[in-house]
C-alpha cells in the first residue's frame, strides 16, 4: 500500500457524483465479479492461510492481521477489505483512523466494489471523518451500480422496509434486491426471499431462493423452510418428508459451516405450491440441461 497521500474525501465524493444514476429506474444490474480486480496466486496463498487460521476458536489475532498484511501489499482486494475492518475494531492490531482510510482508499484505487461500500459505512460513522450521511448514499449507490450486494441490500431494505410506509417504493426495492440474489451471495439469496415473500407474495420463488440460501450454508435459512412445511405456512400443505429434509440440513450446517450443496435444487426438489405452482420457475423434478442458479460459494460479503 505504500505511503501514497489519501485522495481528498471531497474530489472521491465528486466522482461518486457524477457516476450516480439519476433514478433507481435508469440502474442497470452488473455483476460485481466483472469489476473485481485480478488476484495472483501468490497473494491468495497468503489470504487463504489467513482464513483458515482465523476460522479456528482460538488463535493468534496478530498473526491472522499479519497475513492479511502481506496479502493486502500484493494488492489481494478480499484481504484489503478484511485489514481494513481490522484497523477499524483493532483485532491484532492498534486501531487506527487512518489505516482504515488509507486501505479502504486502496480498495477503490483497485477498482473493487466493496471498496465503495465500506467508505459509505465510514463515512455514515464518521470513522476518521466527518459524519456525511449524503457521502455515504452516493457511495452506497456506486457500489450498488457495480454489483456490490452489501450495497444493493441496504438499498432494497431502504426502499422496501426503512421508509414511511406511504414513501416506501416496492419497484425500486424489488430491483435491488432481485440484483443481489443474481450476484450469488448468501444473504442476498436470503434477502431476496424474504421480499419475493413479504413483498410480493410470490412463494415458489421465495422458497426457491430459500433454498438456494440453504445450498450456500445457511443454517437460518433450512429452518425457515422446515418451519414452512412442519407449519403449512402460505398454503402448503403439511409436508414430514420435507420437513425433515431441512430440519436435517440446519443440523448438518451447524455442525459444519462449510457445507456446500451446489445441486440443492435438483437432489431435494421443492413441491409446487398449490395455487401459485412454480410461479415462473421451471419444474424442479424435471432434470436441466444447466443449473446457472446453483450456489456460488465464493462469498464477497462481510468477513472473507
């Protein structure tokens, strides 16, 4: 990273400015792996060696920052935006204002989404910089138009559940959150789920996307569909096969988090609902010819 001067908060918030759509209508999705940054072996040698250290219950928080340390001078922008976290909460490391800054800068010299996002959080913090809350929202959008599912998150809550019920806005909730689920990340599929659900009263694509959660390791999300059949939530009927199905899954993901089921859809395919039948989804029993909806297991959400 070097010592190289931090570009000022107000020419980076200009650019943010004018690469901001006029309106939700005129966002485009993309996909955020089309604008990360190239990663060397090298680099992710050292950023995966941090991950399996920090993953044990106990272990060294300064050798763990250290990796990333090295990882993030090779300009490997997962362990960038670990360090810079850590720099923030000072986990193996004296925290620090303007390392979290300074790396955080980094990330968005690289070009990587998530960079934008976590300088909207600094920003709406006031983490070593002046509170800006309409910063912050302009970063949050440029890292939504880039594909960035923190952001397009955060964006879809905002316009579907944070506002005034009579401000709330479901067209530009339902973009968000459909874009984030396509950028393949956990919490998105589950995000989107919980809106098609509530939002749209959609349950074959709700479940569907419930399930892609479960096949990506999310415990919460195999209760949810185990609730849905034990309980016949929504109109579907009473289902003890299913039921166990799931209820088998939340115990085998808690028992190991790194779980993957990446044909989830085909090996445990979901029953139609009784009114809505698969919605616009194609019949899960039957086999495809491809599945571009099976899980994605390289997360770039959160703490790598």
């Amino acid at each position: 990273m070097g010592s190289k001067a931090l570009i000022p908060l107000t020419i980076l918030l200009l650019g943010a400015l004018q690469a901001l759509p006029a309106s939700a209508f005129e966002f485009e999705c993309k996909l955020e792996k089309d604008s990360l940054p190239p990663v060397t072996a090298e680099a992710d040698a050292l950023f995966l060696q941090a991950r399996k250290l920090e993953k044990q219950r106990y272990h060294d928080k300064t050798q763990v920052t250290a990796l990333y340390e090295q990882a993030a001078k090779l300009d490997h922008w997962k362990a960038l935006h670990n360090l810079a976290r850590r720099y923030r909460l000072g986990l193996g490391i004296y925290r620090s204002a303007a390392k979290t800054l300074e790396t955080t800068q980094r990330l968005i010299e690289l070009g990587a989404p998530i960079g934008y996002y976590d300088l909207a959080v600094i920003l709406e913090r006031g983490y070593g910089v002046k509170y800006d809350i309409e910063g912050a929202w302009l970063y949050l959008h440029k890292a939504a138009k880039l594909g960035e599912p923190n952001a397009l998150i955060r964006l879809g809550n905002h316009y579907g559940y944070n506002l005034p019920r009579e401000q709330q806005q479901n067209d530009k909730a339902a973009a968000y959150f459909k874009c984030a689920a396509q950028q393949q990340s956990t919490e998105a599929y589950f995000e989107y789920a919980d809106w098609l659900r509530v939002g749209e009263d959609r349950y074959p694509e709700s479940m569907h996307y419930y399930q892609l959660a479960v096949g990506n390791g999310m415990a919460k999300s195999a209760i949810v569909l185990a609730t849905v059949f034990s309980a016949g939530l929504h109109k579907y009927p009473i289902d003890q096969e299913q039921t166990l199905i799931y209820e088998d899954l939340s115990t085998k993901i808690r028992a190991n988090p790194e779980l993957r089921i990446p044909d989830i859809t085909t090996r445990y395919p979901l029953p139609p609902h009784p009114v809505q039948g698969y919605g616009s989804l194609p019949d899960p029993r039957v086999k495809p010819t491809s599945n571009s909806d099976k899980p994605d297991t390289n997360e770039n959400a959160g703490e790598e």
